[in-house]
C-alpha cells in the first residue's frame, strides 16, 4: 500500500496580508518602543542595529532576485557598502566622528561622497576579476541594489535625527501612515476591486483599492496630525491632507516596483526569512520610497531648513 503526499495547500492572500501586517506592527513597533524609551543608548543603538539588519537582508533578497533573474553582481561589496553607509550615516547624524555635527548638508554630502567611492571601488573590483565579463552590468546591479535598499532606508535614519523637531514622532507619523495606505488598498480592492490597475506586473491590484489605499491613509494623516499636535513641528491640515495623498501614491508605486523585481525573477515573495510572509522587501516594499518623499517634505516644507 503506497502512501501519497497530499498537496500543500496555498495560503490564502488575507493570511498572507494579515501576517505581513502583524510582523509590521511587530517590527515597528520595536523599534518605536526603543525610540521612545527616554534611553538615548537604547534608542540610538537598538535603532541602528535594526536597521543595518533590514538594510543588509534586504540587499541580499535583491542580489538574489538580480541571480535568479539570470544577471551577474558583486553580491559581497553590496552587502558591504550598504551596512558602511548605513553605519557611516549614523555617526554623521549623532555627531559621533571628531569635527563633524550632522546638518542635513553634510549628511548629503557624506552620502555623495561615498556612492562616489563605492563606484569607483566597483570598477576596481571588476579590474581584477578573471572571470567575469560583463564588467558593465556586475557595476549596474550592484549599484541599484545599494541605492534601492541602504541607500533608501537611510532616509529614515534622517528623519528620525532630523534637527529641531521630534523626529520620532514623524517616524512614527510616515510609517502609521503608509501602513495604513496599504491596509486600505487590501480592505477596498478585497471589497469592491474589479477594474485591474497594472495586471502583468501586480494581477491583485485595482483602481478601487487605489482610492481606498489614498482615502484611508489621508483620513488617518488628518487625524494623526490633530492629535500628535506641536510634536509635529510644522504640519497643519493642509500639510496631513497633502502629504495623506503623495505618501499614499508612492506607497502603491513602490509595492509595484517591486512586484515588477519579483515578477522579472519569477518568484512570487522576495525571500523566505519569514514563513507563509516572504522577505524583507515584501515588508519594505512601500516604505522605501515614501521614506526620501517625507524627508523631503520635513526639510524644505515643514522646516525650510
């Protein structure tokens, strides 16, 4: 008498939804917690140590999808250059390197200065490489891979540190907002989707859940706004619908963005580091691009600085 394996069920998309969601709030909220712990070690260090480890396990699902896809890249100088300017930034920010206090100019300016030198070190790297051929596209992925990941993430870093105001609460204010930017698109496309948004790149995604994902995140921006009151510096009505809208577009855009990697790759999660979930990048997905438009906002909007 044989024994047949019975077939593996597929998770449903609300669990998957669901567990994404939890191991956000999860995430998140740890590294909130610690921020706002009154204990500059604890909020710095834990801070710092999260989000090396986000930069560099996200770096590694992306030279995985890059070696999937079939493409060559330096995985290990990517992997390096991101936690060296994740690193390097911190101590600029926290004013940690002898002479040198972290104004937003001069963060810049270190981040110039060392995509700079990562591209230089590259090209050095492809010098002495005897088996590799294709020089031009090992540089080019590395180098996305670094500016997508690392490079992205570290305006959070910017935000938090940012001078002058309560930069935790706007990280807590952008992460609540895309957060839920994503929720609304879920709940509504789940609801009342039926028109496809881009169906070769994401088949899940709709129009309606489109106006869902902005409707609820600039309900929540409004209402966040009101009640976190002088703890954010500079924001009004005005400023929450606004920045409700664009942080709500650019969620969507990077969730396609990287639906378009993972399609290209042909796999349907970026990684396995959480079962049933998917990767890093399923988690960052939005956050990454929404992370430079809010730095944005907060320097030359909110605080003209």
């Amino acid at each position: 008498m044989s024994a047949t394996a019975s077939p593996v069920q597929p998770v449903s998309k609300t669990r998957v939804f669901l567990r994404r969601l939890l191991s956000t709030v999860v995430l998140w909220g740890i590294i909130l917690a610690a921020l706002f712990s009154g204990n500059p070690v604890l909020s710095d260090y834990v801070f710092l140590a999260i989000i090396v480890f986000l930069a560099a396990s996200g770096l590694v699902e992306f030279y995985g999808l890059v070696e999937k896809r079939g493409l060559v890249c330096f995985r290990g100088c990517g992997i390096l250059g991101g936690v060296l300017l994740m690193v390097g930034t911190f101590l600029h920010l926290r004013g940690l390197l002898p002479g040198i206090h972290g104004t937003p100019s001069r963060v810049n300016d270190f981040e110039t200065s060392f995509l700079i030198l990562f591209v230089l070190g590259l090209c050095l790297r492809q010098f002495f490489s005897r088996n590799n051929t294709a020089g031009l596209l090992a540089i080019s992925t590395t180098l996305f891979g670094l500016m997508y990941v690392p490079w992205l993430l570290n305006f959070i870093q910017k935000i938090n540190f940012f001078p002058g105001v309560e930069g935790q609460y706007y990280l807590l204010y952008f992460v609540l907002i895309t957060k839920v930017s994503d929720t609304g698109a879920y709940v509504v496309g789940s609801l009342l989707g039926r028109h496809k948004m881009i169906p070769r790149i994401s088949p899940g995604k709709t129009w309606e859940g489109f106006a869902g994902a902005i409707v609820f995140s600039t309900l929540v921006s409004v209402l966040f706004a009101r009640l976190a009151g002088q703890h954010l510096c500079g924001m009004n009505g005005f400023h929450a619908v606004v920045l409700g809208v664009v942080l709500s577009l650019c969620a969507v855009v990077g969730d396609l963005i990287e639906s378009l990697f993972k399609r290209e790759a042909g796999v349907k999660d970026s990684g396995r580091l959480f079962p049933g979930i998917g990767g890093i990048l399923d988690l960052l997905d939005s956050l990454l691009f929404n992370a430079p438009i809010m730095y944005v906002y907060l320097r030359h909007v909110l605080t003209s600085s």
